[in-house]
C-alpha cells in the first residue's frame, strides 16, 4: 500500500470524478465526506506522503475533537489506524464513516475493510490463550511448590516438641524491717570493670557507653550502692563498678 493510502491521490479524484458524472448532488455529498479541504486533515494526508504516520494519525484526531463529523476524517483515520494494527480503534472509525456518509459509494468497500480489521483483531487475540495457557501452568506449578512447602513445615511443627512453660521467679521474701537496705543484687558477683566518673557524666550516659541502652542504669547504680547515696550522687574522678552484661 502506498503512502497516500488505499486510494492514494489519483484514486480519490477519481471518486471526485465519478460523483461529477452522476450528478450535481453526490458530488456535493462527495466533497462533505471527503473533507479535504479541511486544513488539518490536508496537513495529516501531506505527512502521510512524507512517511510520517504518527504525525497524520494526530492531525486527523484533532480534526475530529473540533469537527466530531468529518466523515472523510473518520475514513483515513480508520485506514491508518488499520495499518498501525490498532483495529478496535479502526473499526470504531469504519464504522463512523458509515453512519456520517451511509449513502457513500465507498459503502461497500469500507465495509470490506471493517469485517478485515475484524478478522485481524480476533486472529491478534488467537495467540493470547496459548500464553494464557503457560502463565497459568507456571503459576499453578509455583502454588504447588509452595503447598508442599507449608505442608512440610506444618509436619515440622507439629513434630516439634512441645514448650516448656517458662518458669517464674520466686517471689523475693519480705524484708524484716523497711528501713534496712537489701544486699546489693547478684550481678556484683559477675567480675567487673571499673570505670572513673568524667565531667557530665550520669548513669544513664554511662549505661549508654558501656550496654548501648541507657534504661540499664539501674544495674549500675545497684552494683555500686555502697558508694553511691544516689543515683545522682556522681563525683569527677569517682570509681564506679560496671558489672558485665
């Protein structure tokens, strides 16, 4: 097919020529159908010569936004789009020309060309249940994969043996008199390392330092009871004990 379209330019003067023949009338219709004096649809069919399809497709569409019934428009837009393989979109425009221009005598080629954009459409779609068909193994073959695995480890689990409940600490005993302190904590028994207190230091600066948390200044100031007053009784150059982790 040439640049021009299925007619090229010879051709549609041709149509021009026969609608002459055969009256004043159809030839007015002719000329209304055909549209080509319209200036952008003139601009599209000199791209198309050029080679420019894209260009021509863009110019016939804006066409139609400010005329929706150039019926001419609609035909070469149909043929072009047809070329593109865009048959829906060649078919919606066939189909438009018949409905602006029913009494045109391209009637009963463009309805050629309609049932052939058809029958290119449905044999594009013929290749999409075979590749259906292979998405749908794979991922029926991936859900099995995955079946078996959540069996297995299901199996797994219930072999397991069972949890021991997770035993609680004896209650700490009473102490005899409220005013007596407790012995400093168990973790002083764990070897530790002592460190000097600097300028701004603070349990919590010094937890951070040496656990990277500095909620466990609590451990520090246990482990150093004897020495401190309080947790806020910090003097420069003091020895504090770090118990280990």
């Amino acid at each position: 097919m040439s640049g021009a379209g299925r007619f090229g330019t010879m051709g549609w003067a041709s149509v021009a020529l026969l609608g002459m023949m055969c009256g004043c009338s159809m030839s007015a219709r002719l000329q209304n159908s055909m549209g080509e004096r319209d200036p952008l649809v003139r601009k599209a069919l000199g791209r198309e010569q050029n080679g420019d399809r894209a260009g021509a497709i863009r110019d016939l569409a804006r066409a139609l936004e400010r005329k929706p019934r150039l019926a001419y428009a609609h035909l070469k837009l149909g043929e072009l789009l047809e070329r593109e393989k865009d048959f829906v979109g060649a078919i919606y425009h066939y189909r438009r020309y018949m409905e602006l221009a029913p009494d045109s005598e391209l009637k009963g080629r463009v309805q050629d060309w309609t049932l052939a954009a058809k029958r290119s459409l449905i044999s594009s779609y013929a290749q999409e249940p075979r590749d259906s068909a292979r998405t749908i193994a794979r991922l029926q073959k991936e859900n099995a994969i995955l079946r078996d695995e959540n069996e297995a480890l299901r199996q797994q689990l219930a072999g397991s043996p069972p949890v021991a409940p997770r035993e609680e600490p004896p209650p700490a005993a009473p102490a005899a008199d409220a005013g007596v302190q407790p012995p400093p904590a168990a973790v002083e028994q764990a070897p530790a390392q002592e460190y000097t207190v600097r300028e701004g230091d603070t349990l919590s600066r010094i937890a951070s330092k040496f656990y990277n948390d500095p909620t466990e200044w609590e451990r520090i100031y246990e482990a150093n009871r004897d020495r401190l007053a309080s947790p806020k009784d910090l003097k420069i150059g003091q020895a504090l004990r770090i118990p280990k982790r």
